[in-house]
C-alpha cells in the first residue's frame, strides 16, 4: 500500500509549472541545481505578492476594526500557514508519509504552507458578507446583466450569481498576476490543484458532498483545471489530499481564534466560553480535557494582581493553545487512516469532523455564531459593506459598459465621470479585460473585470473610493 501510495505522491508533488519552455512540451520543468525546490519558491512568490499585503486591510470577523489585535485576513492567513505547515512537519517526520520520495520532506510542509498563506486571497472586501454581496449585486441586475446577453451559457451566469472567493483565489494567481503572459505567478501544478477547496464549476455544485457544495473555479479558468488535474493525476472533479488538511486548519483557526478575538473585544469572557463549550458537548473527552486544562490555568491566574481585561486574555491564550493543540493531533491521526480513501476519491467528510475533535470544533462554531458573528456591532457594518459594494458595482458597471464601441473593450468611455471611474480600475486588470487574445465573451468578460476589481479592494480603499465617486457626482441614476 504505501508503494502505491508513494507513486501518487510523485504526481500529487508534481513540480511543473505551466508556462511552456520552448522545445521542450507543454510543461516548464524545475531548474537544477536550486537551493530550494519548486513547490517551496512557490510559497515565497505567494508571500511577495501583492494581494497578500492588500489581506493586512481585509476583514476576518469584524470589519473596519480599529484594535490592532483584532486579527485580520492576513494574521488568518499566516496561522493557517504555520498550523498547516506544522500538520506536514508531523506527517513526513513522524508518520512516515511519501517515505519513498525524499523530496517530500521539504515539499509537504512548503506546499501546505503555501496553500495556507493563499487560500483565502480572493476574498473580496467586508469577509464573507462581500461575497454575499456581490453575488446579490448580479442577482438584482440578473435581467439587464446576465439574462439579456445570449452569448452567456448557464455556467457563465452561475459563475457570478454563485460568486465565489475561494474561485477568485485561483484566478488571482493564475491570471492577474504578472500580466506579461497568461500564467500568473505561474505556480506548481502540485501547488495549483492543493490551492482548489471545491474541485467543480459553478453548475456542478452538489451541496450534499464536503468537496462539491460551493465552486473552486470560473469558467475562464476550465482548461486551466483540466491541465492542473492531468498534470497531477487526479480525476476530474477530485480533491488533493492536501487539499483536506488545509481546509481543517481553517477551520481550526478560524474557530479558536475567532472565539478568542470575540473574548479581546468584550462580546463575552473566558468563563462563558468554556460554560457554553461544557453546555454544548458535555460529555466528549476532547472538550472536557480542553476546557478542564484551561479552566485550571485560570484558576492558577486568579491568584495573581490581573485586570479582568488581562485575566480573559491570558485565560483565552491559554485555551487557544490547548484546543488547537488537540485539534491539530486529532486530523493528524485521521488523516493517514483516510488517505488511501482520498486517493480514490472515496473520502467525503471534513477532516476534523471525522476527526475525534469534531465536537470540540462544532461547539466552538455554535458559540461564535451566537456570541460573536451575529452580534450587533458585527451586522451594522456589515449593512455598509453591502451598501459600499453595491455603490461600488453600479459606478464600475456604469464605466466598463458606456463605451463608444461595444465590441471594442478598450475603446474610449463615453461619457467623462465613465472614463474618470474607468480609469480608477486597476491597470492589469484592464488589461487582461481588454486583451484581444481573451477568449471569453464580451459580456462575461465585463462581468468579470467588475468582480476583479471589487475583489481585490482592501475595506478601507472600497469605503473611500465609494466617497469618491459620490464626491465627483455618481448617482445610480448616472446608468439610466
């Protein structure tokens, strides 16, 4: 088993990139002779990239924050990389994973690490909410937008009213970036296929299955996946095992560091924390040993001279250590159990959930939903998120489509406020819209340049550019 495994892993940890070397096929081999290996240069073009600055601006749970210790997009993201690369470490020392490739020893752990920093890249501005946002935006505008347009097949109109982040992530990479050539930042094929949560376009979402409830990519980046997939030797449609171990240190970071930043910010203390976590599972073992630990440590910082502000904080650092610490051990061992499952393309749970951790993690998210991502102060600046997306989207529709050809993408706007807004938009961005070599139809490619450039705003840009363009006279009458 572990000789068929092994073989997998030399496809899983291919490290071609997808930019042709002349003469020498379809795939760009890895140059000899580097101090680092392909999959782990792949981590440091992510890192110097340009989106992942934008991520320090970008909401995590509570937007517009102005406490620096509120964690933001970025700060998740780095956790996820370092709870991610950790989880490889564990599995190439310890458990003896790709034992036959001794490159695996470096590319596991980098290539988790990678994935970690850049899966959430595409999220748009205002979290989650943006996405919801957006997709309402093409929702309420579906006839003048999407239905009018027959050039637009189903699955090209899914792509927007579905608009997804983790989608946007993949083109970020792979065609904003570096825009001399149509490969990105022209990342690892090994990379590329770990990067996609959701293997499946926006009209094969199956929300009954863990890999197929949202969408991983956009229409225009169909034949990308499909090189990605043969590149790889995964089915179409399959998950990288990797994939897996990402998507459960998101979900461990975002639920003990939420809980923990809900606590810095006075939504609720330790003490209701770990009464709500007893009261939700109070018979599992991972919980009670979680919650036992910590309480005991906090019993132990009682009896020194702390405000109640420290006493929550130090208690909650205490906590975060202890349940991640379980969670990370639980996925670990589950792991290596399902990984000949994911090799078929067997495996459909999240990781932590078939994990014994999966209580533990359940009753954490309960308790954020309740006491944190529901609470007032959240939901009032998520109202103006939507408001300034929704601003945002009628002024960049406005610009892109009042041109004076309609087949010419980078004719002249007609109208000056279109051109002043147009201009506004993002340079490489215009120009992969305007680019005679996209293959994309006109409408489609409108839609998309509008989605490129609400999603790479940072929260305070698409507040003040909102100002701007009420500043210089735009109205939603401006489009009549």
């Amino acid at each position: 088993m572990r000789q068929d495994l092994d073989s997998h892993w030399r496809r899983w940890l291919n490290p071609d990139r997808r930019r042709p070397r002349s003469g020498q096929g379809n795939l760009l081999p890895t140059a000899p002779a580097q101090t680092r290996t392909a999959i782990e240069r792949d981590y440091d073009r992510v890192l110097f990239s340009t989106p992942v600055r934008r991520m320090a601006d970008k909401t995590q749970v509570f937007p517009l924050d102005r406490s620096d210790s509120v964690r933001t997009r970025l700060t998740h993201s780095h956790e996820v990389a370092n709870l991610a690369r950790s989880v490889g470490i564990d599995l190439v020392f310890h458990h003896g994973v790709a034992a036959g490739l001794p490159e695996a020893l470096r590319d596991i752990p980098a290539l988790l690490a990678t994935i970690g920093l850049a899966h959430d890249l595409g999220n748009p501005p205002f979290g989650h909410q943006g996405e919801d946002a957006i997709a309402r935006w093409f929702e309420i505008n579906r006839g003048d937008v999407l239905d009018a347009e027959p050039t637009l097949s189903p699955a090209m109109k899914q792509d927007f009213l579905r608009f997804e982040g983790n989608a946007q992530t993949l083109r970020l990479l792979t065609k904003l970036q570096l825009i001399n050539d149509d490969y990105g930042l022209n990342l690892t094929v090994a990379s590329l296929a770990a990067l996609v949560k959701y293997p499946a376009a926006s009209d094969e979402i199956d929300r009954s299955r863990v890999t197929h409830k949202k969408h991983g990519y956009f229409q225009s980046e169909r034949a990308l996946m499909d090189e990605v997939w043969a590149g790889t030797g995964l089915a179409p449609g399959q998950r990288h095992p990797l994939t897996w171990i990402m998507e459960a240190c998101d979900d461990i970071a975002y639920s003990v560091l939420d809980a923990e930043d809900a606590v810095k910010k006075g939504l609720l203390s330790f003490s209701d924390t770990i009464a709500f976590l007893r009261h939700e599972a109070p018979d599992d073992p991972v919980v009670s040993a979680v919650c036992d630990a910590a309480a005991a440590e906090h019993k132990a910082y009682r009896q020194e001279r702390l405000s109640p502000d420290e006493l929550n904080d130090i208690s909650m650092q205490t906590f975060r250590i202890r349940a991640i610490g379980a969670l990370m051990e639980a996925i670990g061992e589950v792991f290596i159990d399902s990984l000949p499952a994911m090799a078929e393309g067997r495996f459909e749970r999240e990781l932590v959930d078939a994990s014994r951790g999966g209580r533990l993690l359940a009753a954490l998210k309960a308790c954020n939903w309740q006491h944190a991502y529901r609470h007032k102060s959240v939901l009032r600046v998520e109202l103006t998120g939507l408001r300034v997306i929704h601003g945002l989207m009628d002024a960049f529709w406005y610009a892109i489509t009042r041109r004076e050809d309609p087949d010419d993408p980078a004719s002249q706007r007609s109208t000056p406020l279109a051109g002043y807004i147009y201009q506004r938009i993002s340079e490489n961005y215009r120009r992969v819209f305007e680019s005679p070599g996209n293959p994309m139809p006109i409408r489609y490619r409108e839609a998309q340049l509008l989605t490129d450039m609400i999603s790479g705003m940072t929260d305070s840009f698409a507040v003040s550019l909102f100002e701007e363009f009420r500043e210089v006279g735009f109205r939603p009458t401006t489009q009549a």
